[in-house]
C-alpha cells in the first residue's frame, strides 16, 4: 500500500496523541477479522469504492459472497443479493464555470448605459464552488441574493426564517450552524436537510450555503475538494428531492463577508450568533448572483447489496428490522499529499464490515429472531443517501414490513468506548431499547456533543425516517471538551474525506467489537418484541409514520 500521512503523527501535532499511542493490537480473533475486512474493502485496489465505479462493483461482489458465506439469504431482486440503483452524474468544468456579484444601479439613480455598476468575480472553488445534489443545476443563473438566516422553515415549532421573505426568483443565501438552542437537535437537522425542497416550493431558483467564521470541521481547501468530484441524483425524475433545475453552491467562509456589504448586517456578528445558537434576523442584500455552472453528465448504475437472517416467528417473520450502512466512498479525486485514492476506511468500510461481524456473531451463537433482520449494504450515500433512499422509497421486501432501521456509519473507534451517542435517542421507543441494552452492557446513552454537525441527517438512517421507519445510528460516544473530543476533532479535520482514511491507522478495534455487540443485542431486542416500534408522540418525526 502507499506511503500516506498516518494518523499519529497528525495527532501528535496536535499535541494530544496519548490516547492513540495507547491502541493496542487487537485481541480478540473477531477484532482481528473485522480489521482484515476493512482493509480488504479499504485496499487501493477498490479504487474508492464510488458509487457506480468499478471499484465498488469489486466490493460489492465481495459483500454478496460473504453474506452468502455466512448463510444469510439473498434478499435483492431477482433471488440475488443486488438491487440495482440508477442515478445520473454531473460533473463541474471548474475552469469553464463562472460566478459573479453584480449590484444592480439603485431606482433613481442617474441614467447611466449600463445596468450594473459594479460586478465582482467570485473564483472557482477558492471562493464559491456548486454542487449536484438533489437534481441537475441550471445552465444559468442571474437572480437577486436574499439572506435567510439559517433557512430554517419550522412554522409549527414557532420558527420560519421565510416568514416576511419574498423569495420568488432569488438566490438565498443561508448560513449552516446550529440554529437556535430551544429548537432540537434532530428537529433542526432536518430543516437543514428539507431546506433545497422547502425553497425550490417558494419560488427560490438557487441556494448558498456557508458555515459561520470559526466553525468549519475542515480548512476550506479540504473542504472544498469536493468541488472536484461528481454529483449524482436519482435517474428518475419523479424520485428526486428537486423536481427541477436548482443552483446549490457552498460559500468560502472568508468571502463571505462581500455578499453583506451595503446590507446593514455583519458577517462576524451572524456567524457569533450563529455559534452562539441564537436567531438571525434574514433580509434583502444589495447584490445579484451571476453564474453559468458549466457540466457535463452521464448514466451510472450502482446497486444496494440486501441479505436476510429469515426470524423464526411465523406470525412475525414477514416483518424485518434492517441494518444498514454504506459501502461507497469517494473514488479517486484530487491528490492530497500524493495520494489520488479516498480509502474510505472508517467513512465507511468499517460499517459494512461491522455488518459483516455482526451476521458472523448471530451465526456463531445460532440466533433465531422472532422478526427477520435485514443486512442492507447502500450505495450512494456521499452522494446524498441515494441508495439507501432508492432502498427506503422502493425495497425489495414489502414496504410495510420494516419495523426500524440501525444504521453504522463513521462510528470512530479511535478511543476507548465508554458510551454510545445514538443519533435519535429521544424520537422513539428504540431510545429506551438501547438504554436498557446499554445499561445491561455497562455502555451509558451519551447525547449528541456537537449537534449542529447535522449528523442526524447526513447518513442514511434519515431515508428511512423520512418514510416514518423509526431509526438509529451510532458513535463513539463522548463529550464536548474533553481529549476525546480532541481527538474526534483532528481526525475530521486531517482525516475526514481525504486520502488519509485508510487502513494505516490504528483504532480500538476490540472497543468497536464491543459496539458490535451493542447494535446486536439492540436488533435482537427489536425483533423479539411482540410490539413494532413507535415514534414517541412529542417527536416532529412522527408525521412521516404510515399508521
């Protein structure tokens, strides 16, 4: 394998590599396998796993002959453990893409030839870069910017940036952060995951984003690679989030500042409120958004890898509580240090492997579940959750057969597991089915530390909550402030979404065996109960349930 960047020698330089230094070899032969899988699945030769890449064939291949192995029945189409997922690609030309501030000559003003009076190129991706994401974008946009706060449209929770915005042929301009405290943290996540929709429905033709001074998890060069790579959406029309071209751009941070200029608002003084989880006031800005967003696209087909553990209960074995995590990752992009390859090792092979362990775990001790248990390994999900969300809208066992989903995504076994944050704790009865499961592991429920990171809705659990499946998903637990916090934070910043996430780094893989058997027992407790679970009825989420 390639010489990379490690990860101790990043947390060293940031003077809090202790905790890695104690990560011992694993143990225990489970640890061992689950570590060789990652490796396997995270090796250069699977070329980054993208969605619909040849790489990801590979590993898909790879996950359907293990299921087999491990006597789990194909559960695809077509008696295979497949399920094909048909997307679009969209590609930027970064060098033909343009993007501009024009302020328009103010009514009343002396006649002048010309209509703008000042323009201001915006550089592609050092200021500004687009993105595909729920549909393909216009050929052209010259629209009027609007500020909308936090882009939030909450009416019943007595929260609507929109409220008094008249948004009908503009570009709004939102910023992300964690949105005022007295909302929820899963409440505002999904606002910030409906936003584009929400929008698009009140006449907006585009959406910026950008993150509030001091706040970003990576520098703008690491983010911004992103820029680089393809953008995909559903094939079909009628099952993507945007039912029409739609601009979505992401704001460089430090330029931020030019789009409020002549608008009485700040941009340091948003971005404090904005970290400080309090109210922004949104209003009109004195600029035009000027861009031509030059693509080029093609057909991609990827596929959902679906096996099944049959239950033993006649009367319940045609319901199905599903595992879920995603198999793809980035592919092969800008280089970083060298290295072109996005190994894609804890985002997210160590996932499919858990998936992997588990059904290995529930083999070796012959479990019989009353319900069926679903082992989904999705595709296209650092495309925007596709195909867990093709999975969700179209699965191949009956819709209203599943009960709940689990979802492993990114859970960071870089430090001892003492706690598990679950992502969705206090929307349904599975909070107190993984209480009680923890309490009866010596492994405390820890609340989500840094709740405006959105990570309620950035992996695929949300498909299917978005289709009233109640849902969870699973970290490492800790809190803010402390070492561990540390650390978590230098790997999303070094690491995260770069070359640098493979398998050269060390992680407490016998404390991961240990969250292995925590969504386990989990699963287990939701397939022998003689009831489905249910969203509690204080949660927002309960208005997707199919009754």
């Amino acid at each position: 394998m390639r010489l990379s960047f490690l990860l101790l020698p990043l947390l060293a330089a940031a003077g809090i590599a202790s905790a890695q230094n104690a990560a011992p070899a694993p143990r225990s032969e489970r640890a061992r396998a689950w570590w060789a899988t990652v490796t396997t699945l995270a090796a250069d030769s699977m070329e980054g796993r993208e969605a619909g890449s040849e790489g990801h064939r590979r590993a898909s291949e790879l996950v359907a002959r293990r299921f087999r192995e491990l006597g789990l029945e194909p559960a695809g189409e077509n008696g295979t453990f497949f399920q094909a997922v048909r997307l679009e690609e969209r590609r930027f030309d970064l060098g033909a893409s343009t993007a501009a501030l024009a302020r328009i000559r103010p009514a009343g003003a002396a006649p002048t030839r010309a209509l703008i009076d000042t323009s201001e190129p915006l550089s592609i991706p050092g200021d500004i870069y687009f993105r595909a994401t729920g549909g393909p974008p216009p050929e052209r946009v010259n629209a009027p910017l609007v500020f909308v706060g936090y882009g939030f449209h909450l009416p019943e929770a007595g929260h609507d940036d929109f409220a008094g915005l008249d948004l009908r042929g503009k570009v709004a301009v939102v910023v992300n952060g964690q949105g005022p405290d007295r909302l929820s943290g899963a409440l505002k996540s999904h606002a910030r995951a409906d936003r584009a929709r929400q929008l698009q429905e009140r006449g907006a033709v585009g959406v910026i984003t950008v993150n509030p001074l001091g706040a970003s998890e990576q520098n703008w060069s690491a983010a911004s690679r992103i820029a680089t790579m393809p953008g995909m959406y559903p094939a079909d029309p009628q099952v993507r989030t945007l039912r029409s071209p739609f601009l979505t751009a992401v704001l460089n941070p430090a330029s931020a500042a030019r789009l409020f200029a002549g608008s009485g608002q700040d941009f340091a003084a948003i971005s404090a409120a904005a970290r400080a989880g309090r109210p922004i006031a949104g209003g009109a800005l004195t600029w035009r958004f000027i861009a031509r967003p030059v693509t080029t696209s093609r057909a991609v087909e990827t596929r959902n890898v679906v096996a099944r553990l049959p239950g033993s209960d006649p009367r319940l074995r045609g319901e199905h509580v599903l595992l879920s995590a995603h198999l793809d990752g980035l592919g092969i992009s800008s280089p970083v240090n060298g290295d072109r390859i996005y190994n894609g090792a804890l985002d997210n092979a160590a996932g499919v492997a858990a998936l992997l362990d588990i059904a290995g775990k529930y083999r070796a001790e012959r479990a019989r579940p009353r319900r069926s248990i679903l082992f989904v390994a999705v595709s296209g999900e650092e495309k925007g959750l596709l195909g867990s969300r093709w999975f969700a809208r179209s699965p191949t066992v009956p819709r209203s057969s599943i009960v709940a989903d689990l979802n492993y995504d990114m859970a960071l076994p870089l430090f001892p597991l003492r706690s598990i944050t679950t992502l969705g704790f206090e929307e349904s009865s599975l909070g107190p089915d993984a209480s009680a499961v923890g309490a009866q592991m010596g492994l405390p429920i820890a609340p989500d530390p840094f709740p405006e990171r959105n990570s309620f809705v950035r992996s695929d659990q949300y498909s299917f909550i978005e289709e009233g499946i109640p849902s969870l998903a699973f970290k490492f637990g800790f809190a803010a402030g402390t070492p561990e916090a540390r650390i978590e934070a230098a790997w999303r910043r070094d690491i995260y979404h770069s070359p640098q996430d493979d398998s050269s780094q060390r992680v407490f893989a016998d404390d991961e065996i240990r969250l292995h058997d925590f969504i386990a027992a989990l699963a287990l407790r939701v397939a022998n109960a003689d009831a489905r679970p249910r969203w509690n009825d204080n949660s927002f989420f309960r208005r997707f349930a199919r009754e």
